[in-house]
C-alpha cells in the first residue's frame, strides 16, 4: 500500500502538526463540492499531483495504522475467521481467513468488508432466515452494550451439503461506540438424514428447515405418542415477517403451531386500515377455529416475528383433535385464553392512550418472542394499534424519553421491562392473570 | 485494490437500465468503508440487479485516480448512462447519491 507523505520541498510536514498539514492539504482541494467534503470530515485522501500519490487525512491516517499495523497481522495470523463490526453492523475490519471465505460464493452470511452484517442477516435465504434472526438479535445485545459475549450456531446449506458453525460475537467497548468481534468456527460439515415425515412441500412458499427443539406449549403439554401423532406428516417451516397464512374467508388447508414466530390476528374493516385484535406466538396456535366446526378464517393471520412452526394438515389435525383428550384440552385453555385477550383488546383499543397501549403491544410480543429486541417499522405498529403513524412517533418517542425502550429505523430493544410494564395499560396484568400467558 | 463487484443475483422488477458506476476510496480509512457501505446499500435497496461498480484504492492506483481527474476520495462516479455525476464524500446522504445516479426514492416500493 502506498501511503505517500508529502515531498520534502512543500511544507508543512505532518510531523509539524496535524492542523497545520490538514490545512496545507485543504489548499490542494479545489471545487465547491470537494471543500463542503473535506469540511464535512468527510474526506479521507487527497491527490496530489506532484508526488503523484493519495495523500491521507491524519485522522484516516491514524485510524489505518491503528488498525493495519500489529492489530491487523495478529488477527490474520489466527487459524479461524475473525471480523470486527461497528456499532451500526458493519463489518469494519477483516483477517485473511474471513476475506477467504466471503470471497467464496455460497450461503452462510459472507459479509464482505463494507457490508452490514444486520442488513445480511436481515436479507438472508429463506432456509437461514431463523438462525439469521437469532444471530441479529444477539449481535444488537452485545452492540447495544446489554451482553459482553455470545455465542450462536449457525446452519446453513449450499451444493456441498449441510453446515454448521459457531459463531461468536464479543464486544469491543471503546471510548465511544460498542465494536464487536465475531469469530466463525467451523463445527463440522454436516448432513443429517431427513427426519421422518419431514419434507418439503412443492406448493410451500416457505422453506423446510431443519426441526429445533419443541417449545410450543401447546405441543409441549402432550404425551410423546401423542405428540408423534399430531405430527407425522408435518413440517416446519419458516415463518417470515409480512407473510400471511390466512385472509378472512379463506379456507384453512393448514394450522400452524409458532414455536418462536409471532402471528398477529387482523380484523378487516371496510373503509379502514387493518387493526390487530389478537396475538399469538409459541402459546397456541393458528387455525384453532376449524376445532369448532369452521372451515375457513374469520381474521388475516399475518406474520409480524420471523420464526419457525409446525405446519399440519387441517385434515390430520382434526382427525387428532377429535380422537386426543389432551389435545382437546389445552386447545380449549388456550382459545379461553384468546378470547380474553381480544375481548381486552377491544376495550383497551377503545379507552386507553396509544403510549399505554404501545407498551402493552411491546410487553406481550417481548414474551411471545423470547426476546427483548425484534424489527418493527412504524407504519406496522400503526396497523397493529388502529392508529395513524404520527400517534406511533410520539408515543415510542414518549417511552424512548423515559429510557424504557429504544427505538432506531424500526429496531425496538426493551431496556426497562419493568418500567414499561408500569407504563402500560391495566390489560397486560389482566390478560396475563386470566390466563392467556406465555410462561404458564 | 480493484475490485469488482457483482451485483446480488436476487430478481427483481424495476430497473431495466444498468448503472455504472466507479468508487474511489483510500484503503479502510472510515469514510471509505462508511462509503463502500453505504453506496452497497443504496445499490441493493434501488437497484438490484441494474448496476455495475468497481472499487478504486487510491493507495494502490494513486495513477488511475490522477488520470480521472479525482481530486478527493471517497469519490463516486457514474459512468453511465449519460449524463455522468460525481458524489463526494462518505454517501452518507442518500437523496444526493440517488439524484445524482438518476433514481428517485419512489422506485424503492
């Protein structure tokens, strides 16, 4: 790399103060455009024709050898492959082992030096959208300064088969802003036998991906032969924010049990804008109405958290519904525990302020999610609370003032839950004592 | 360092035109990598498919910069279509680059 310093014969030198260099190098730059730059801190080299070199800034010079010289060779010398991330995610930094694997085409996040890694994330293929999720979530708590260090796996699949590896995210704590440091391990190359009755469906428009873990209480709540029953033949499958899988008057092919998406239920209203009457997340399921006899649904059932769930036949399921007690039973608690929900909705919809019931809608998604940080824009939230999106502006700008969210270009981090439990309506509490609660 | 970089294989409707465009940039000073960031954004939120970049290190061809007449880096500049712009500094205002590569904000939906 040429770093040219200027030559000898055309003071001043660097070494004679960076102000006095900074302002030698400002009168090489001609052009309106070029001068607001270079004012701005905007600019990082100038040319100079005379030494027919770049010559830098001192503030980029000093951030490229603090950053090229000792740093930069030990992160290269490591075996594994290291990136180091700015507060806004993108990847700043990168050792020889990381630039060879994003130079590499194929799945599994390669971020590239000047890429964001939150927007790779966001953007990641269907098949890799949950650990992408997750992955976003972790590295926004350790940028945000809540987690020093985490780890996640990450599995993902290209034309040599299944991989997985470990991703770990440690913060950087500067004087200003939060870096991170991730570093990738290769666990392994991987390639499972496909579990029994878990295929790809043709007509699916949302990926198979592989099952995890079980944590729909539904599900949870059922004897093991019971529970292989219900799902034999069933996929999970991946739910992406903005999908819908019902609208109103549609018959239901499928239901879906969330294991840790959230669905929201919308009531439409001629001459209005959708409205959110309930919510449902890895405590129950979409689709309990065919249960009651209906074949089709009475509400839009639209994706809002990106997640994994179990996706049955609506005959299959029926057949088990009518032949498991148990089934029978924790459906029953669970469609008891909605209906409070939305009949407290209603009300709350009706006589509380937006910023009660803004941190009302934070709390039950926070829960049903797992997690305090998740994606939302405004014109969403508005939807979600029958309001216009100004109301939303001031009430998230109302809870930010209060220190108990946080809330940038659509990414909502919960700082204080139990001031914003506080700052909410009564029927969270309600609805959470009635029973429809998500740690039951 | 000149690299070139394709853009994402993701289908979309709306750009037919390719945009050419060329950055020059210093090594991994900040604004430079703020600029590559920035201006990769901007690419895939409007327009997908339809551009073409290469990536100019002032620090490795410091000639290439001189012979195009670039004065300061991070320095942007469409080739084509006609007419040519150029954009100075770290791309951090979008509607400047957007009117400067002929794209409107309304292309985005």
């Amino acid at each position: 790399m040429n770093l040219a310093t200027p030559r000898n014969d055309r003071p001043p030198y660097p070494d004679q103060g960076e102000a006095a260099f900074k302002d030698w190098l400002r009168r090489l730059v001609t052009g309106t455009e070029e001068l607001r730059a270079f004012d701005a801190g905007e600019i990082d080299a100038v040319m100079d024709h005379a030494s027919e070199s770049a010559l830098m800034l001192p503030e980029a010079r000093s951030a490229q050898l603090g950053t090229s010289n000792i740093a930069l060779s030990a992160l290269d010398a490591l075996p594994g492959e290291v990136c180091v991330i700015d507060q806004d995610g993108t990847v700043i930094l990168a050792n020889k082992a990381w630039r060879a694997f994003v130079a590499q085409p194929g799945a599994g996040l390669r971020v590239r030096e000047g890429g964001n890694f939150l927007v790779a994330c966001r953007n990641a293929p269907e098949s890799e959208c949950a650990h992408a999720e997750g992955l976003a979530v972790s590295l926004r708590q350790v940028l945000s300064g809540a987690k020093a260090a985490l780890r996640r796996q990450y599995a993902y699949r290209d034309i040599e088969g299944s991989h997985a590896c470990t991703l770990t995210i440690a913060a950087l704590p500067g004087k200003g802003a939060v870096h991170a440091v991730v570093t990738r391990e290769r666990t392994g190359k991987r390639n499972p036998p496909i579990p029994r009755g878990l295929v790809r469906s043709g007509r699916s428009r949302m990926a198979t991906v592989a099952p995890t873990s079980i944590s729909n209480h539904l599900l949870v709540a059922l004897l093991p032969a019971q529970y292989a029953r219900l799902t034999k033949g069933a996929e999970t499958v991946a739910l992406n924010y903005g999908d819908v899988l019902y609208e109103p008057g549609e018959q239901m092919h499928h239901v879906y049990f969330p294991d840790n998406s959230l669905v929201s239920l919308l009531t439409l209203v001629e001459g209005h804008r959708a409205l959110e009457v309930g919510l449902v997340g890895r405590e129950g399921m979409i689709g309990a109405r065919l249960a009651f006899g209906a074949s089709t649904s009475s509400v839009r059932a639209l994706v809002q958290g990106t997640g994994t769930a179990l996706k049955i036949k609506s005959t299959h399921f029926l057949r088990e519904f009518h032949r498991n007690p148990n089934l029978q039973r924790v459906l029953l608690h669970f469609m008891d525990g909605l209906m409070i929900q939305v009949s407290q909705t209603a009300a709350c919809n009706r006589f509380h302020i937006v910023e009660s019931r803004l941190a009302r809608w934070l709390l039950m998604t926070a829960e049903r999610m797992a997690s305090g940080s998740f994606h939302l824009t405004q014109a969403f939230l508005a939807d979600m609370l029958g309001v216009r999106r100004v109301g939303v502006t001031t009430a998230a700008s109302a809870l930010q003032r209060r220190k108990l969210i946080r809330y940038r270009r659509g990414d909502i981090t919960i700082l204080d839950q139990h001031g914003l439990e506080a700052a909410s309506c009564s029927c969270y509490q309600y609805v959470r004592v009635m029973g429809l609660t998500t740690t039951q | 360092m000149a690299t070139k970089r394709k853009p994402k294989s993701r289908a979309r409707v709306g750009t037919t035109t390719v945009v050419t465009m060329r950055l020059y940039v210093a090594g991994r000073a900040p604004n430079s990598v703020k600029a590559i960031a920035n201006l990769e954004a901007i690419c895939s939120q409007y327009l997908q498919d339809g551009y073409k970049l290469e990536i100019v290190d002032v620090c490795e061809h410091p000639r290439r910069a001189l012979d195009d007449g670039v004065l300061v880096t991070p320095s942007l500049t469409k080739l084509s279509p006609t007419p040519g712009a150029n954009v100075i500094g770290n791309l951090s205002d979008t509607s400047s680059v957007l009117a400067a590569l002929g794209l409107s904000p309304a292309l985005s939906a």
